[in-house]
C-alpha cells in the first residue's frame, strides 16, 4: 500500500515536487543542482513551450511525466484501467490545448494537472454539473495585491508540503490520503475504517491544519 | 462590497480541492469562493495537496500505444471553448449557470413568513437538496432547529440570528444543535442560497404543527 513514507530516499526528505525556478526572485540559488528541482524547472519549461510553439517533443517530456502519474490517479480513485486510460489521454490533450491558461504565479505545473484531471474525471463519469469557481468572473471580489515574487512563493509553498504531508501522523496522512485519492466522503472513511465519523473529522481538521502552518510560517 | 467575514471551514474546501463535494456542496463552495479572496486562497492551497500527492503516487504504465493516440489528435481542432458565462448582478458565475434569467426569475414559493423557497435544479446527493430562501426585508423566520446540516449563502441583503450578522458572501453552517430564528436586514429582501439534507423542525409552540408538512 502507498504511504507517504515512500518517498523519503535514502534516509533524506526529498520532497518530489518543486515548482519552478523564477529567475530573478528569490530561491534559484543552490537549488538549481538539486535534481528534484530541476525537474520540475523543466516542467515549466516545457509547458510553456508547448503554449508558446505547440512544441511537440517538450508535449512529449509532459506525456512521460504525467500520463502514468494521472493514471494511477485515476485508477485509485476506483476507476478501471481502461477507462483510466482513455480519461488520461483525455487530460493529456487537454493540458496541449490549454497550456497557454497556466499561470506559474498561482500553482506548480503538477497542481495545474491535478485540477484538470480532476475535473475531466467528474465531467466523464459523474455526469452532473461541476459548479466551479471562474476565475474570468468580472463579479469576483478582488484578490490582495500581487507579490512580486508570487511565482517563488508558489514554489516554496509546495515544497514544503512535500515535507509537511511526510511529517504527518501516519493516520492523519492515511485520512488526506484517502480525502484525496479515494472519493470518499468522510462517513464513507469513518465506515471503512471502522472509526467514529467525529475522529475522521477531526483527524483530517487537524492535518490540514499543520498543513495549513507550513504556509504560514514566514 | 465588503469581503465576507464568515466562512468555509477546510473540511467543504477540501471536499471541493480534492473533487468529492457532490453537486449542491460544490455549488455552495463554488458560489462562495467568488466573494471570497481568503477562502480562495485557502482552497488554492488545498488544491496544491493534490498537486504534491500527484508527484509522490506511483506512476502506473500507460497503453504501449497511448502516446500514438494522443499524439494522432494533437492537431485536433479543439471542441468549442464552454461558452462564457455572462455575468448576472448579484449572481456569480457557478450560481448563473443553475439561474440564467436571474435571482427573481428562480420558481418562487411561498412558504409562509414573508418567505418564500425556489428549487435549484441540483443532481440530489445523499439527501443534499440546493435551494433559494428569501425572507422579506426586515421580516423574521419563526425560530426552527434543523434535522441535518444545513449551509445558507447570503446572495442579497443581509440576516441576524443567535450565532451573528451574515452580510452578502457569508456562510452559516446549521447542525441538529442549533435553533435560531433568522431575521433579515431591513435593506432590502434577504436571499441565500441553501444546501441541506433535511427538513427543518419549527420549535414554536404553533408552528411545531407545520412540522409534518416542511420539505427540506
């Protein structure tokens, strides 16, 4: 079974998603050599050369990143492995058509994915309507002001997630987990897990909450 | 317009960031991250969980063909952008889509107390219905308890009860524990949005007759 604990390596935390590298701003330093980092600075890249150039072969480095991600995604989310795969390609064209809607300032490349699979998968098999916020709504109220450095923040914030989520209590990170990756409502996991609907609550409030200090801390 | 003060707790937020909020709870969520620059934030947060959990899953191998497939259809003419949603005053975007002629076009219904009730055409999930409540300019509710949860969304005009003062963009969330009796803002009619998997239960002594008759 997949826990958090895989992706410690060799005894070191290496939290696995790093956003990119803004140059200029803050936080290109010694990063630049670490392999995770770098990575994830090439998944930038390439998303944006995809939305600048319709660059095939930097599609293709995405592809070998994210499709077996998404579909393992999918597939623990309950879905069958066919099925799976075809909603994975779905996402997959459908990060090449709207890489131009990625803002670096607002979220990493992996978190962008996410949400488009996410969506995709309720739009595919849920057959309802998806109420979702618009970020073009003219009505919304407006956002604090814009930090230069945001797109840094963004980086730094997932980062530290990366650790924050393996430093969790082995049941908190199995309730987000399960948040998360199974579709299961919170009764649903009390039931599973043989344990009060208030200790999911309040497992999963309390998780999000040390989630929550890892942005806040300066 | 001020930002709302009374919010989302994580729990609907990451129901909504993690894509298990059914229909009426992303409706309500939805609805109320666009008054609200602090809940957004927050959800955009709980959004980059998914993002990390994505990174740290095991990939799983995809079709040997997959990359032909998708790579056949690169040149694709897109499907038609989703048409865009025209802005209603006092309707945000998620909410349009469920009342394209506006707030007072929604099927009202009186239901008693210079109050009345329209349904929204919501797929029910494990007994969450959405609707509208409207109570009249400064009229006030008989005081009720509440069966299950309920989630009210304050769209228009503004309510008092027990547990605060709920301006436009605001959240109240009601369980079995809480009775209250909400009042209206003299301003103008108070409209919410609500979500709830129950009847509510009148604790007046006249009105508890109403009871068997109250649909959630």
């Amino acid at each position: 079974m997949w826990q958090f604990s895989r992706y410690r390596t060799g005894g070191r935390t290496a939290p696995r998603l790093r956003a990119i590298p803004n140059a200029g701003a803050r936080g290109c330093d010694d990063r630049v050599s670490d392999p995770a980092f770098a990575q994830a600075a090439a998944l930038v890249v390439a998303l944006r050369a995809v939305a600048t150039s319709h660059d095939r072969s930097a599609f293709a480095q995405l592809f070998a990143h994210f499709a077996p991600r998404v579909k393992a995604y999918l597939m623990r989310l309950g879905t069958a492995a066919g099925e799976a795969e075809d909603i994975m390609q779905d996402v997959m064209l459908t990060i090449w058509r709207r890489a131009d809607s990625y803002d670096p300032a607002q979220a990493g490349v992996s978190t962008w994915v996410f949400t488009i699979a996410r969506n995709r998968r309720i739009d595919i098999l849920r057959r309802e309507r998806r109420p979702t916020l618009d970020a073009s709504d003219p009505a919304l109220q407006p956002e604090a002001p814009v930090q230069a450095d945001q797109a840094a923040q963004a980086q730094e914030w997932e980062e530290r997630l990366g650790t924050a989520l393996e430093e969790l209590p082995p049941e908190q990170g199995e309730m987000v987990r399960m948040a998360y990756y199974e579709d299961r409502s919170h009764s649903d996991i009390a039931q599973r897990l043989n344990i009060p609907l208030g200790t999911v609550k309040s497992r999963l409030r309390l998780a999000i909450a040390r989630l929550r200090l890892r942005f806040e801390e300066p | 317009m001020t930002a709302p003060t009374h919010h989302l707790t994580d729990e609907w937020l990451l129901d909504y960031a993690s894509g298990a909020a059914t229909e009426p709870v992303a409706l309500m969520v939805a609805t109320h991250l666009s008054f609200c620059p602090l809940c957004r934030a927050n959800a955009a947060r709980l959004e980059q969980i998914g993002g990390t959990l994505l990174e740290t899953i095991p990939p799983v191998a995809v079709d040997r063909n997959a990359w032909d497939r998708v790579a056949a259809r690169l040149d694709e003419p897109a499907p038609d952008a989703p048409p865009v949603r025209i802005g209603i005053p006092g309707v945000p975007a998620p909410l349009a889509a469920y009342l394209p002629r506006g707030l007072d076009a929604a099927p009202w219904a009186k239901v008693g107390f210079g109050a009345a009730r329209a349904a929204l055409p919501c797929v029910e999930h494990r007994g969450f219905k959405s609707s509208l409540l409207r109570i009249g300019a400064g009229r006030g509710f008989p005081h009720h308890g509440h069966r299950g949860e309920e989630m009210l969304l304050v769209l228009q005009g503004s309510f008092d009860d027990e547990t605060g003062h709920y301006g436009v963009g605001d959240v109240a969330v009601y369980d079995e524990a809480v009775t209250h009796r909400p009042v209206a803002g003299p301003e103008r009619d108070c409209i919410c949005l609500v979500v709830t998997n129950a009847p509510i239960r009148m604790t007046g002594i006249f009105t508890r007759l109403l009871n068997p008759f109250l649909r959630s």
